[in-house]
C-alpha cells in the first residue's frame, strides 16, 4: 500500500487526481490523508469523487472514505476495462481536471473508450477544455489516438457543460517500437502560428463579447507576425460567462514534430472584455518570450507522461508547487527520479539516476 501526503508542494486535488490516475494503471493501491488540508474548505469536492466514482467503474475500484470533505481515502484498483461512459459531476466542477485521472489509465488500455462528461467547461483555478484541446493534446497524442470534443459550454456556478472524449490506444504498436517515444523540451522552436477559441452566452451576444476578446487578443499579438486564427463562437447556457484560450504552435528544434504553450482568461461581471482578450494575450506573449518550451501550467500536466517516457527532458519557467506535488506522486507509483539540472528537468529511471 502506497501512502501519499494530500499537504506535499501545493496540497491540492491534483495530487488526488494524479495518485488516482497512476494506482489504476500500475494496479497499485494507496492511501492518501491531507487532502486538500490548506484550502478554505478542505477535503475532497464533487469532481474529485466524481472521478472515483468513475473510476470505480472503469476499473472495478474498491473504495474507503470517499465522501465531500473527506480528507483520507483508501483505494483499490482493479482491472482497467474500456468502453463507453456517461459522467455527470453534478456541478460546474472542472471536466478538464477531471479528465486528468481519467485519461493515463484508458490511453494505455486494449480497446477503445468514449467519455461523455457533462460539469463546467471553464472557471477559475482550472484549465478550460479549449487548452486540452489546443494545448495539451498534441502531447498525449503520442501515446493514444485521443480527440476531444466540446458539445456544449458550461460556466460558474451551473454547469452543464458537456464533452466528449474518443480514446483509441496504440499500446500494441507503441509496445512493438519498444516504448521509446521520448519527449524532448530542451529547446524552443520556430513559432508556426497562433490559434485559438473566444466563447460567450448567447445572452452576451448582442454586445459582441466574443468578438471583443479575440479581437483585442489580436491586436496584441500582431507584431508576432504569423498566422492568427481565434474562432468565435456563443452557446445557450445555464449560466451567463465567456472566456478565451490561445495556443502558440511551434516546430520543434531538431525535428518536423509540433509541440505548444498556452494561455487563457475567463470573462468576469464587470471586466470589459477587451481586457479579457488583453490578458490572454499577455500570458501568451509572456510563455512565448521566455526560454522554456512550455508554459507554467503545462509543466506540471505534463508530468505523469513524461515519467512513462524515461529520457524525457523540458526545459521549465520556474518550479511551481502545482510541479513539485506532482513529481512527489509519480516517484511513489513509478520507478522513476526527476533530476533538475538549471531549468531542464529530466525523467531517469532509477537503475540510471544513481
């Protein structure tokens, strides 16, 4: 039994999400206590126990404590077991969190999944579906065939935001290659161009939020002077908001792979949007003029795929907590070692780390 501290770096729910995605595809059980002890409301919230709830049906989990505001959990994986299921968070919690303890386990299964979650597409302290989608992607694609489809928005505080996730596993073929597809960040790239997704109520419309963002986030980013695309688009919600995600695609240094940074900014009562659009922007800039090939918030997404991948190296921004919980988990569930050399941070294995 693995016991993880839920107070290790920044002691939140990624460490959950990320013990809960590695136990069930190691197969190894843990017990985790902390959870979420320095937040305001401790312990664990609906799209936490969502995900258990999900898992327990994916694979068979057997589960002890599991409950809104638990702050210790005991859990039992069983075998992972592809197929077709419907998610409901029940509340505007975060899919894309979500989806972080979810998706390791059936890309690597034997047969194909399909995912249909329905909770908050967006929100604050979360990364918005749009930057899996634009930013994240291009990663976990190298492992498994994964596409992933927004169908319907879902803002703060109901919800009912609604994606569907298609996982078709290449672990035979990637097997067959000896699993060594390796990740290499070291260096930046040449910058091919930029894209992105501005998004409102219907009910914001008729002031032309969407187009407001994507238009000041372009005026910004102007002088980059590549191909631009930010689509726009409004939904019928069940509550009003808008936001923004950008993604930057570059060429990678030493090779015709394609890799990306992103950035993103939620609409809030009050703050027009052009300055929605600004801040976008702004984040990107900051991601695109720094050294690393990878902003902030990738980093630590990153983590448990880059451990599956010993040899692997990125070059980081600086060493976040949100990094530094997850480094802690991988180590107890893989036979791994992250080794930081300046800013690059590489993946060994432990026969290799000394």
């Amino acid at each position: 039994m693995i016991h993880i501290d839920g107070t290790h770096g920044e002691g939140g729910g990624q460490i959950v999400r990320t013990a809960l995605a590695l136990s069930t595809l190691t197969g190894q059980p843990f017990r985790v206590s902390g959870i979420r002890a320095g937040r305001s409301k401790p312990g664990l919230k609906a799209q936490h126990l969502t995900a258990v709830h999900a898992l327990e049906k994916i694979c068979d989990a057997r589960v002890e404590g599991a409950a809104i505001g638990a702050t210790e959990m005991t859990y039992r994986p069983g075998k992972t077991k592809p197929g077709e299921y419907l998610i409901d968070i029940g509340t505007a919690g975060s899919i894309a969190l979500l989806l972080q303890a979810l998706l390791l386990p059936l890309a690597f299964g034997r047969h194909p999944s399909r995912l249909t979650i329905t909770g908050g597409t967006c929100g604050k302290w979360q990364a918005p579906v749009e930057y899996l989608q634009l930013t994240l992607l291009p990663y976990l694609q190298r492992i498994s065939g994964i596409e992933i489809e927004r169908l319907q928005l879902g803002y703060f505080p109901k919800g009912g935001g609604k994606v569907r996730v298609d996982i078709q596993p290449f672990l035979e073929d990637w097997q067959q290659a000896g699993g060594q597809t390796v990740i290499d960040l070291s260096k930046k790239g040449k910058l091919l161009h930029i894209e992105g997704n501005s998004h409102a109520s219907e009910l914001l419309q008729k002031a032309g939020v969407a187009e407001r963002q994507a238009e000041a986030a372009r005026h910004l980013l102007a002088d980059l002077s590549v191909p631009l695309r930010i689509s726009k688009d409004y939904q019928s919600t069940y509550s009003s908001g808008s936001g923004i995600t950008l993604s930057a695609v570059f060429q990678h240094a030493s090779s015709d792979s394609i890799y990306a940074l992103g950035a993103d900014a939620l609409g809030e009562r009050g703050i027009p949007a052009e300055k929605v659009g600004r801040q976008a922007a702004q984040r990107l800039l900051q991601a695109i003029h720094s050294e690393a090939p990878v902003d902030e918030h990738l980093t630590d997404q990153l983590i448990p795929l880059l451990a599956l991948l010993p040899g692997s190296r990125m070059r980081i921004p600086h060493p976040s907590n949100h990094l530094l919980s997850n480094m802690y988990v991988v180590e107890q569930f893989l036979p791994v070692r992250f080794k930081m050399k300046g800013s690059i941070l590489r993946v060994e294995e432990l026969s290799d780390a000394g």
